[in-house]
C-alpha cells in the first residue's frame, strides 16, 4: 500500500525520492540550515513532503545546473525557501506556503512591478553602505 502524498519519508524513502544516497543527505544537513528533518528519540530522521521538494532542488541545483554549496546557500539566502524550492518542484505541485502567483525560478531577473519600488529603497540602502564604507577605509588607511 502507498503512502499519503502528506505522509512523513523515511531517510532511505526520501534519499530514493530525490535520487541521492542516504549519507548525501545527512551531509546537505550540515551544509544547509534550511534542511532540517523531524528527527526522533534515537536521531531517526523523518522528512515533510515540502523537506522532499527542498533536496530535490538542492540535488537539482548541485547536480543538474552545477552551483555550488555556497551557491545554493547563497540563492536561499538572497531568495528564501519558497523560490529555492521551486526547483525542486517546478510543476509547482506542492506549495511552500509561497505567496500565490510568486514567480517561478524561470522568472527570477524578469521586472515585478511591486517589487520595482523595494528594489530603488535597497539599491539605496546599498549606496549609503558603500559610502560608508569608503569613508571608514579612508580612516583606517591613515
């Protein structure tokens, strides 16, 4: 009998789902802050159906597009969970309590006009920093 699309993987389940060895997957977990199974009394690991999508892209990112760890941690960092996981899930079958609509990782660079704004008050932002910046290497260089 199948299990329930919402059911809890085991580490084997999970590593054959996503197509990567079980000893993979318990090094992505150092690597990844954002890779963390429900772990039992014992250590044993469980993953959520969404935990599944996320090694899904990162085995897609790694493997497939050829990032690198700290590229894959940069893409979380500058993206968030939901967009990460997106590659993991590009039928967008499953969702990561992602924002309805939000783009697909096919969309990352097109213009959003909602966001247009944010961007100019962080390109702003970045601006002062790096005058800032300049002016404290000024002073540290005397």
């Amino acid at each position: 009998m199948a299990k329930s699309p919402n059911a809890f993987r085991t580490i084997s389940e999970a590593a054959e789902a996503v197509g990567a060895p079980q000893h993979v997957l318990r090094f992505w977990e150092t690597k990844f802050t954002f890779i963390t199974p429900v772990k039992r009394a014992g250590g044993r690991r469980f993953y959520r159906p969404q935990d599944v999508v996320v090694l899904k892209a990162v085995r897609r990112l790694l493997h497939d597009e050829g990032l690198t760890i700290k590229g894959v941690q940069r893409l979380h960092k500058d993206q968030g969970l939901a967009r990460l996981a997106a590659y993991g899930d590009p039928e967008a079958a499953f969702s990561m309590d992602a924002a309805p609509g939000s783009a697909s990782p096919s969309a990352v660079g097109e213009s959003n006009p909602a966001s247009d704004g944010a961007d100019a008050r962080l390109r702003s932002v970045l601006a002062d920093l790096e005058q800032a910046r300049a002016r404290l290497d000024a002073v540290l260089a005397r």
